[in-house]
C-alpha cells in the first residue's frame, strides 16, 4: 500500500458554472479567469509534493486539459451532496494508501509547506482541519473514511467545521488544526487575497 495521497476536487471550468457568488458581483467571464488561476495556483502546490494525486472533476473527466494524466489520476466526483462527495472520494483513496488529505481550488494562502504539514500531523492524529476563515475547511486529512463526519452537515454555511470537530468529539477521535486560511468565494474575499493583487484587478473590477 502506498503512502500518502492529495485528493483535489475541482469544478469543470465552464463559463456560468464557477464561482457563482463571485460572478454576482464581477460577471461570469471575470469569475470563470478567476478560477482558472485557483486551478493553476492549485495544480503548482500540489504537482511537487511526494504522493500521489487524485483529481475530481464536478462534471466530466477532462483528459485534454492542463492536468496531466502521468501525475494526476483522474476521477468523476460521486455522490448526492458534497458530503456523499468527500466521503466516496476518501473510501477510493484511503483503499490504496496510508493516508489522505483533500482540499479543494478555492484557497489561494495554502501552500506546499501546510500540504506537508497536514500530512506529518496525520500521523500522529486521527483526524487534521484546516479552518478557514467563513467557518468552513479549506482541507481534512484522515486515515480512515468516517461516514459521520460528511453527513447532517450544513454545507457552505458557517458552521461546518463547528459541526465536524463536534463528530470529531463524539467519535474520540484526535485531531489537530491547521492554520486558519481564507478562500475566494466573494468579491470580499477575493479584495483581500494576494490574487487580486498579482492579476492587477483594481482597473478592472470595482
């Protein structure tokens, strides 16, 4: 059995498809560049970390994107809500390595070095969050597939690491937290990200 595996769930990059409450605020095709650069940001801290790296499409399996097949291996995310979706994908991950970390493509303050922390953490603990700052997690890493800990969850709420490290507690188990980070889900959020910054977005978004 192998080591350590990174499971990423992403969205199909399509125009009306991706962040949506961003596009709200700046318009589809602004937001759909946008995301465009959290994938890439994603794919650059991830493609040299020493595991293995399992991708999950929303939608389709895309094999002619930017994601190359000899270091990701693809996936179709399955299951009836994000929890379902968490859940499945950690019982295929977990079935072939040691250890497991998710994340997503909406965090662009995590980086290589906390991916690696995560996963030195994961061998002393049950169970690592790494919290972010709407009151979700930008990342949990486990050594077993808990079904409790992705189900009666208010997804995308503020509540949802309050309401896991709860499951946490009532299952025993130990668990340890990263550094509280922020995701770009709102023009808010993304004003006070480096992103926009180093896209020059000031002239073009209001």
């Amino acid at each position: 059995m192998e080591k350590s595996a990174i499971i990423i769930l992403i969205r199909n990059p399509i125009l009306g498809c991706v962040k949506t409450r961003l596009a709200a605020d700046i318009g589809d095709i602004n937001a759909l560049n946008i995301y465009k650069s959290l994938l890439h940001y994603t794919q650059d801290i991830t493609s040299s970390i020493a595991s293995s790296r399992l991708l999950f499409y929303s939608d389709f399996i895309d094999f002619n994107d930017d994601w190359e097949d000899t270091t990701y291996k693809k996936y179709l995310q399955s299951g009836n809500d994000f929890g379902e979706k968490m859940l499945t994908a950690f019982n295929i991950a977990l079935a072939q390595h040691e250890l497991a970390i998710i994340i997503g493509s909406d965090c662009f303050e995590l980086n290589s070095e906390i991916i690696e922390l995560a996963f030195e953490k994961l061998k002393k603990f049950d169970v690592v969050l790494g919290p972010a700052k709407d009151g979700g997690y930008y990342l949990m890493g486990l050594k077993k597939g808990y079904p409790e800990l992705f189900q009666d969850k208010n997804w995308s709420t503020d509540s949802v690491l309050s309401e896991t490290l709860n499951t946490v507690k009532n299952l025993k188990l130990s668990y340890s937290l990263l550094p509280l980070l922020g995701d770009i889900d709102t023009l808010e959020d993304l004003k006070e990200s480096q992103l926009y910054e180093q896209l020059d977005l000031k002239s073009k978004i209001t």
